[in-house]
C-alpha cells in the first residue's frame, strides 16, 4: 500500500517555515535520515559491545515463508544465548527496566526472560521513508506536546526527537495500514483460570480511504471499529472511535452499540482511564496498543536513550501451532514462549499535571528506536508505587513491512492478575492488512448493522 499525496502543501509550507525560522530541525540533521541514522531517525550503527547489530535495512518481504491461514514462519528461529531469573538478574539490572525487576520479585519461581542474540528486522516501505525525510522538521507541537500541528497523514512526525513529548507522538504516528483482524482477549484469575473475550476489529486511516476528503480530515488520525464476538453475554456489542491529531481542539469522539438495548449512545467515557473493552478493570482506554488517545494531561520528560532487554521478534507468540492454553498461565504469559533482545529504547516518563487527573499518577515509556513502537511500559500509582507493568511483545510483519504487536500484556503486581490482547494463534486467519474501506463503515448510523447478532 501506498501513501496518497496527502502532506498538505508539502514544499510551500517547508519553505515558509525555513524563511520565519522555526524549522524545528537543521537542514544538517534532516540529511543524517538515511545516513548516520536509519530512515525514520534511529541510530544506524550498532553498541560498541557489538551486542546491538548494525541496521542493514531490516527483512525483506521475502525473509519467511507462508504458513496456513495466512500465518507467516519465524525467521529468525534459534536458541536463547541465555536466561534471566530470579536468581540472576541482578548481573543484568543494568538492561533491565524497574517493572522487569518487579516481575522477578513477584513471581520468583516462575517469571523468566529468555535472551537471544538481537537482529534490527524492522523494515518499511520506500515511499514511506520519502515521506518521512520529505516532512522531517515541519510538525509542530501544540501546547507543549497536548497535540500536533503542520502534520496531516503522514508518518512519524518527530524523526529526530527533541522532547519526551515528541517520542510519544512518534508512537501515535507511527505508520500503519488499514486492517481487519480477529482476536481474543483474556483476564486470567490468580489461579490461572480464564475466560475469552473475541473480538472483531477494523482500523482504517484517512490517507488509506478512497472516499474521505483529506483536507476536511487533515485533523484526523485513524477510525477504529470493535465488535465484540464472544462471549454470548457480550456479543453484539460495537464500538467506534475517530481519534484525532489534536483531542484538545477536537476531542476524540467514541460511541457504543448496546446490542442489549439495540441503540447507539455516545461514549465520552472511552478514553484517558476510562476502562477498556471487556477488560475486567485490568486495563485503561488509553493502555490500548501500549498507549493511545490523547496525551494531554501527562508532562513528558525525555529521560534518554538506554540498552533494554525488551520482548522482540516474537514471531513464537504468534504461532498457528500455539493454542491460547500454551501461553495463558498463572501469573504472567508462558516464558517458555518469550523472546528477549537487547536493543536501544527512548525513556519518556509521564508525569501527570497540576489540576488533571489520571489513576495513574507516573507511567514511563521504553520506546523501541526502530519502530517508535512502546515494547515496555511502568505504571505507577498515586502513592509512587510501580502498580501495572505492560509488555509488548514486538513481531515485524515483514511481509507487509509493518511492525506490531503479537501479543500485549499488562500486569497488575498488586492484584497478581493480569490482561494479555491480541493474540489471534486459534483464529480463522492472521491479520490482514491493506483492506479499503469506506468512510460509510466508520459512522454512527453504521454501528446498527456491525452489532446484528
């Protein structure tokens, strides 16, 4: 899939930026895209421990085979060089994050982290790598990161970060393709035992819709529609959300189907920490797909970059051979399963602001430099203690030269339970991306029809 020409005045606004002087990036730097930097504004070269590999340009779309119902093989298949437990992770702390640590000391007899030599697959597509340098200085930050301006349907507004602000949008702008895709979600009670949530779910991008008009929607970020399949009890249910670049000026806009009540009501509760979909209270709205939604009522500090053992090409998660009973176990997800790799990661923390309110108080971010992807996340509470600690187990489609989650997990180490969504090993197909949808399917009147049991 293609980016239609969608960066509104592209060269003329380039220009009127240059000439008032706030370009938020040298011409000097803008030229390191592609050079000491990969295309999209990570660091090309690897450690100096030669323990992160340099980045050669990631897989190629060719790098495994097809598997059945759409399912693709690990390309990357091998043994773990070695393994971190309880017993041994303070010779590790140092690549270690602090929810990792309290991971360990929560579940000491059974958390593990199987570490494999890394391997930089992240790959995207020429055009948007064009993109990305051709807009790179334009984005704009409003009211100190509360939203984004200068930056209609591209990819990636913040190549070269200056703020901690700047990395979160990076993760909320990151590219995408519309899809639909099928999966479950699960709360697993403290003894293990749980129950599957199905879901079937359509996310679409304004740049990717051949009927929607760009300039009317430059302010808009993607379209998401969630239909709940199972259980009977839920069935029918629908949710539909336009999120936007800036949800200060204009708001996120959420609205439900009730298939109970047979009637479309809007939802303002479908954000910040309003709780998930069928979640049991174990997540927020905003915990979706790491983080989303509007991040205005955090200040975000960029803290730095570190070397992480961060969960990564976990093509295994996926597998068509794995049932969700293989990788749903007491406590946390199977370890057996896992797959760790060193690799460099921006830290951001969130601090919530004077006169806002979030349950939680501090939430820091370990963002992936390859794919802007948050792979870690550490959720603290009012008090300052670490409460929820959040994985997201990092698989390249790199067929579709996209990079995803094929599993996110979220733990609450006070409660001893946990979230993991998702996971789509037991479902008809895998993913699929590049659909075409039209703006009809992603409006209230539409929700109806999407809820019919």
């Amino acid at each position: 899939m293609h980016f239609r020409k969608t960066i509104i005045g592209v060269g003329g606004l380039a220009l009127s930026l240059i000439a008032t002087g706030v370009m938020a990036l040298s011409q000097d730097e803008i030229a390191q895209l592609g050079n000491s930097l990969t295309p999209i504004g990570a660091e090309k070269a690897g450690n100096a421990a030669g323990t992160i590999p340099e980045w050669t340009g990631g897989l190629s779309p060719e790098a495994g085979a097809e598997l059945e119902r759409g399912f693709r093989d690990n390309p990357v298949k091998s043994e773990p060089e070695f393994v971190i437990t309880a017993q041994n992770y303070n010779e590790h702390k140092e690549h270690l994050t602090p929810g990792q640590v309290a991971m360990f000391e929560r579940y000491p007899d059974t958390f593990k982290m199987p570490v494999y030599q890394s391997h930089r697959t992240v790959a995207f597509p020429a055009d948007v790598y064009e993109q990305v340098k051709q807009t790179a200085g334009q984005a704009s930050l409003v009211n100190n990161g509360d939203g984004i301006d200068n930056f209609s349907h591209g990819s990636f507004a913040f190549p070269i970060p200056k703020s901690g602000a700047e990395v979160v949008w990076n993760h909320l702008t990151r590219y995408r393709k519309n899809v639909e895709r099928s999966y479950a979600q699960a709360m697993p009670q403290v003894n293990g035992s749980f129950t599957l949530i199905k879901f079937r779910e359509e996310a679409a991008y304004p740049q990717f819709m051949p009927d929607v008009n760009l300039e009317k929607a430059a302010n808009t970020l993607l379209y998401f529609k969630q239909r709940v399949e199972a259980p009977p009890r839920l069935a029918g249910n629908v949710l539909l959300v336009h999120d936007t670049l800036d949800q200060v000026k204009e708001p996120r806009m959420a609205w439900v189907y009730n298939a109970g009540q047979r009637r479309v009501r809007r939802a303002p509760q479908v954000a910040y920490d309003g709780p998930g979909t069928a979640s049991d209270g174990m997540r927020t709205t905003d915990n979706f797909s790491m983080f989303s939604g509007a991040p205005d009522r955090y200040d975000w500090k960029l803290v730095g970059k570190k070397e992480i053992y961060v969960p990564y090409n976990a093509y295994e998660l996926s597998s068509p051979e794995l049932k969700y009973d293989d990788i749903l176990k007491k406590g946390h997800i199977n370890p057996e399963h896992t797959r760790y790799e060193l690799h460099r990661v921006w830290e951001v923390e969130g601090t919530v602001k004077s006169g806002q309110r979030h349950i939680y108080a501090q939430r820091n971010f370990f963002v992936d430099e390859d794919s802007w992807l948050i792979t870690l996340a550490d959720h603290y509470d009012g008090r300052g203690a670490l409460w929820r600690v959040g994985e997201g187990h990092i698989a390249h489609a790199y067929h579709e030269q996209l990079p995803g989650y094929a599993i996110e997990t979220l733990y609450d180490l006070l409660a001893g339970r946990y979230i993991a969504l998702g996971m789509y090993n037991e479902e008809e197909s895998a993913p699929k991306f590049g659909t075409s949808p039209s703006m009809n399917e992603f409006t209230p009147a539409a929700l109806r029809a999407s809820g019919v049991r």
